[in-house]
C-alpha cells in the first residue's frame, strides 16, 4: 500500500470535499491483512483516549450529510458544553484551562483537541465495522449478508477449503462423506448468492455496479463507516506492505512482517545522503499497539517531555532503541484496556515490532551505552521492517539486529530495499 494523500492542503481538498484518491475496494481486495492492521492500530488509538494520542492524526473532517440537510461527525461542535460525565472521561490534558505541568509541544504536527471528539459514536461506529473477510467478500460484488458470508466460510474452513484461494484439500485427504458436506456448502452458498444478487437487482437495477457494493452494504450498518474506513486507507501516509514468502525471514516464524517506509521522499533523500557521509546501523524500536495509528502518519517521533511520552525518559530525551529485540519487546506490550483490541480483527492479541536503520553518529546521541540508543534528531532515523507479532526461530541468535540484517543479507533476502 502507497501513501494516497500528503498533509499539502490542496491534496487534502482534493481527498476531502472532491472524493480524489483511491478505490476502497480495490485496497481491500489486494491487501486484506494491512487494512484490518491499519483498522486495529486507529481502534487501539481511540480506546486510549487518556493518552491523548488519537488527537495528532484524526479523521475530523470525516461526515455523513443526512437527508434533513444535518450532518454527522465523530466531533461536537466548536463551542459546546461538555458536561461533566463527557469531561471524567476525557484526559484532564486534553481539557482547555487545566493547570498542568509544562511540557514540549510538538511543531510539527497540527494536534486535534481532544475534547471536542465524540468518543462515544467513535467507539460506537468502530465496533459495528464487519471482519476483514465480509468487507473483501463485498469489495468483490458479492451481496450477501455478513452472517452469511460468515456462515459459509466458516462451512469451508471446516471441509478443507482455503480462506483466502478457495481451494479444497486434496481430495485423497478427504472422506466421502466430507466431500458430499463441502459440496453441498458450496451449492448451499452459490443458491444464497445467486438469490441475493437477484433480489438486489431487482432492487437497484441500473444503480449499483461491483464498486457500489461495498459502500451499499456498509451504510446499511451506519453511514460513517464507508468515510471512515476510506480516510484510515487514503491519510496513510508510509509506504508499506506484506513480505512474499520468498522475501520473509528464515530467521522469524512470525508469517505477517511488512515493509515499512515511513517519511516523504525528501526525508528518505536526506537520509541516504547522512547515510553515504557517515554509515548506518540497525536496532529495534518497540512500541504499543495505540502508537502505530499515528506512526504509520508521522514517522516516529520525538515525544519526550511532551504528554504523548508513553515510556518515560530513563536514558534521557529521544526515540529509543535497542540493539537486541527482547529488549525493545518488552515495549510493545498494549499500554490501555483489554478493550482496545478491535473484536474483529484477524490478529486479535497484537504486538509491533519495527527494524529500524539509524544514521551512525552515535556521539550526538543522548545514549548510546550498553545497546540502548537514544535518539533526538528525528531526521537520523527511518522505519524499514514491521513483524507483528513477531517470533523468532532461534531467539538468542536472531534477536541482536546486527546479526539478523547481515544473516538476511547474506541470504538475499534485502535487495528489494
């Protein structure tokens, strides 16, 4: 998946009020993995909404016009009365005329106040998103129900037959009696799709094409899923994607390790450039699952002494990294409720793991002792790799990032970068 808008004003326009972008349905259908990933890192973000993260990326120009001419929104209006069962459940930093401690504010980024969000809808709209496998089955034209869509799948997983190619067990494997069940499950889901799409038809003829589908199904559920969903995908603003099997790692288990290309082109230029001057290196960077929503938007940040600090600043101000990977793990462990995993996600428990290169000036650091690497100069530094849920074949000799990026190399597993 490529970055689809930029933070230019004109090419927000151009997303926002023209609908100039991408195809939602085709980004669901050619990366179904990511796009629940991108759903369960903004869940996670807006579950912890002590924190106060959700506000540096948020999708508040996300609407729904009704037919009364109002409009809906996951924001209350400029102005409003917060009462006081809304204000206990807002971070009291995010509150305006809140005495707090003084604190470095970030330049960079155009922070959203956080108490002007609707948690509730937000939250409410979030658990109504259907699975990863319903929205690809209505990308894909079909217009069954999601019970059904489910029900069916769940038939095939139970006969031998593939999730994501369709394809049945080798039929030396299977008993007759299975093979007679599984070919009634297909008949059974080909007879409900073919009268759905009938009575669909019959219904909207002439108006709704395969395209259509999608968004037809969800504003069924609630009309703010559709906007939602298509601003998580088109305001992602790193370049990533899934390993190919031939491109994973031997050295991890793990079968969902993306690329991970965070920053503009020009970061990336000036990086190769300190790159060329000074030489590199690879350590890990753990992080909690609310984190990666902003992240994947702004590149890693310098949150220290500022409230968006999750970790604290033990080794003193910067991004920090460890050169051994069990030490960056213990990092990724969930900081919030139980209840910021997205029910319906494919991943369920989920922990992130980035490989990160660091340009070789470890002098300027704040530290850089004992395998641990702090880092405050933002521009030094560039996400490659995301493992989630990452596990390593022979952890002791894999988890040092020296030695697994020479062992990938040594194996041609990095000519694509």
């Amino acid at each position: 998946m490529k970055p689809q808008a930029c933070n230019d004003d004109l090419c927000t326009f151009r997303y926002d009020e023209l609908g100039i972008g991408l195809s939602l349905d085709a980004e669901i259908i050619r990366s179904p993995e990511l796009v629940d990933l991108l759903i369960s890192f903004f869940y996670a973000s807006a579950s912890n909404k002590e924190q106060g993260r959700v506000g540096l990326f948020f999708p508040s120009k996300v609407k729904s016009e009704q037919k009364d001419g109002s409009v809906r929104s996951f924001i209350y209006p400029e102005g409003i009365n917060v009462t006081s069962a809304e204000a206990s459940e807002i971070a009291p930093q995010a509150l305006p005329n809140v005495t707090q401690k003084k604190t470095k504010t970030l330049k960079t980024i155009n922070v959203f106040p956080v108490h002007r969000i609707n948690f509730t809808l937000l939250t409410h709209v979030l658990n109504l998103i259907p699975s990863i496998d319903v929205l690809r089955a209505w990308s894909q034209g079909s217009t069954m129900s999601a019970q059904t869509i489910l029900y069916n799948l769940d038939k095939k997983r139970k006969f031998g037959t593939s999730q994501t190619t369709g394809a049945t067990t080798s039929g030396k494997y299977l008993s007759e009696a299975k093979k007679i069940a599984l070919k009634q499950a297909e008949d059974d889901a080909e007879a409900e799709l073919q009268k759905e799409r009938l009575e669909s038809r019959n219904h909207t003829i002439g108006q709704i094409g395969q395209g259509d589908v999608l968004r037809m199904k969800l504003d069924e559920i609630d009309d703010l899923i559709y906007p939602l969903l298509r601003w998580l995908i088109a305001t992602n603003l790193s370049h990533i994607r899934l390993l190919r099997e031939e491109e994973n790692f031997d050295q991890m288990s793990s079968p969902h390790n993306f690329v991970l290309l965070s920053g503009p082109a020009q970061r990336e230029q000036t990086f190769q450039m300190l790159k060329q001057k000074h030489g590199s290196f690879f350590a890990w960077h753990g992080s909690s699952l609310g984190n990666w929503h902003v992240i994947l938007r702004t590149s890693l940040k310098n949150m220290s002494s500022t409230k968006y600090m999750s970790a604290g600043k033990a080794y003193g101000e910067g991004i920090y990294f460890a050169a051994n990977a069990n030490t960056s793990l213990g990092y990724c462990t969930s900081r919030g409720p139980v209840s910021s995993i997205w029910k319906e996600s494919i991943y369920q428990q989920i922990q992130c793991l980035a490989l990160c290169e660091i340009i070789d000036l470890k002098e300027e650091f704040t530290h850089s002792k004992n395998g641990i690497y702090v880092v405050p100069q933002e521009h030094y530094v560039v996400t490659r790799f995301v493992m989630v849920n990452p596990k390593f074949v022979n952890s002791a000799a894999s988890a040092d990032a020296g030695a697994f990026v020479q062992e990938s190399k040594k194996r041609g597993q990095l000519k694509f970068l």
